[in-house]
C-alpha cells in the first residue's frame, strides 16, 4: 500500500518527502489558534526565563512561530535558533515577515539526534511536540543536554497519545481507532517515557506538569486529530468492517449534534536542569 503522506500522525516526519504541504501547514496555524496551546506555550516561555537567557536553542522549530514569540521576551543581545530537519518548513520560517525584524535569530536544517554546535552553546533550549515524531528520542534528548551549558534550563512539551479517547458508545470500537492513532506515530506514548530519557540523558531538577486537552465538537478534532481518515485508514487495513467504520463517524457527528461529543489527550511539559 503506497503511504498517505497527508496523514498527520506519520507526515511529520517526512514533509519534505511530499507535495501536499498545506495539510501540515494548515494543521499547525490551526493548533496556533487554539487557547489551549497558547496557555502551553506561555507558560513555557515563563519556564525558560527568557528575559535573563543569552542564547536559546528551538529544535524542531517548524515554521519559526515559537522562536519569533521568544524574540519580544529576550533581550536584544540574546540568539535565538530555530533547528528542523525539514527544509521546506524553514524555507516558510525565513519568508516569515518578522524574521526581518529580528537581526538576533537563525534557522538551520538540522537532525535533533546529531546538532551542529559546540558542547555547552546555548543555556536555553525547548522542544514542542517533536520527539513524538522522532525516532530514537534518546539521542535528541543526549544531544540537547550535551549543547546546553552548565545550569542551562530545558523545556520541552509533548503528547501521550495513549490518553487519546472518544466518546464512542461502543468501548471496542473506541479502542481500536485510538490506538490505531497512537500507533501511527514513531513514538506514540514519548510524553509518559520523558522522564526516564531526561534521567538517563543526565538532567536534574526534573519537574512534570500535565495537562489535558478536551474537544467537544468532531469538526475541531477532526482537523487536529484527523479521526476520519484514521477510521477509513484502519478499515483499509481490516481492523474495522465498512459498516463499523461508516457507524464510528456517523455516531461522532451525531454527537455533536446532541452536545454529547467528547475528546481528549493527556499531554506532560517537562522543565529540568544540566546540574553541576
């Protein structure tokens, strides 16, 4: 079977491997709007306590929104870089308006497994929602404690798509669209692991908050979530029969209709510290 690139739980990961970018684009100015995410985001620039950072590291920094928020909350001295692995994404950050402005920001294309710099370059560094598409999440997380200077400060936020649920009435049914999701990405379940890779990568001062995103209208996590490809996908594929699968989305929508729709994910955002 040729693989649907548009599919945003594997796409991610490979978007330069693909002509139909505005799925991608369109998904993350979507979660851009979201409160939600806009509470997440603040309250890990807070953890970063920007305003005393001298160098900051972004990786995985996808079309530079984070980065040029970072840049209003540093000082003027202060570096900002933004590091992917997809070159058409930092191609979109660099065309990006505000990157004129800023004379203190780079883009590079980069592997979070193997960085560029020198040991102890920045003493900021922040990753959202990018290990959960990486493989060997280890080795991003070896590498950003290695480029962090003594007493550097790490944020980094991900999902634990094992927490993916639907209202669906039928528990079976519900569990096998959910896991079908979680299992499409490299690393479904890296939010619920990040404490023992921040461990094992020598970090210290590990702190966990967790939060929970609810949706309760199917369009919204539709568009997130992409719940009706994943049920055509796992019928194609015989997990589901074609009247299961016609039965999981017409339930969802009607719920909707109801008022009885409900979504949710459990997501954690780590802060820790390379110790002396």
């Amino acid at each position: 079977m040729q693989r649907e690139k548009e599919y945003l739980a594997a796409g991610f990961k490979n978007i330069d491997e693909t002509d139909e970018h505005s799925v991608y684009l369109m998904c993350l100015n979507y979660i851009d709007t979201i409160p939600y995410f806009k509470e997440i985001k603040e309250k890990s620039y807070e953890q970063l306590k920007l305003k005393e950072a001298k160098a900051v590291l972004e990786i995985g920094c996808g079309m530079g929104a984070d980065v040029f928020r970072m840049a209003q909350r540093v000082s003027e001295q202060c570096m900002l870089t933004g590091i992917d692995q997809s070159r058409f994404m930092l191609e979109k950050a660099k065309s990006d308006p505000r990157f004129a402005l800023y004379e203190n920001i780079v883009f590079s294309q980069a592997d979070a497994r193997a960085l560029p710099f020198a040991s102890q370059s920045f003493d900021r560094c922040r990753m959202d929602r990018t290990l959960q598409h990486i493989a060997h999440p280890q080795k991003a997380l070896n590498e950003a404690f290695r480029v962090l200077e003594t007493g550097g400060i790490f944020v980094v936020y991900d999902n634990d798509w094992s927490t993916f649920s639907l209202s669906l009435s039928d528990t079976r049914l519900s569990r096998i669209v959910e896991t079908y999701w979680c299992d499409a990405f490299e690393n479904g379940r890296v939010a619920i692991e990040l404490k023992g890779y921040l461990h094992h990568a020598g970090f210290t001062q590990i702190s966990c908050c967790p939060s929970t995103l609810v949706l309760e209208d199917f369009a919204t996590a539709d568009r997130i979530y992409d719940i009706e490809k994943t049920v055509l996908r796992a019928q194609k594929e015989k997990y589901l029969t074609q009247e299961e699968a016609k039965a999981i989305v017409e339930e969802l929508k009607q719920q909707t209709e109801e008022g009885t729709f409900l979504c949710a994910l459990t997501s954690y955002t780590f802060t820790a510290l390379k110790g002396l």
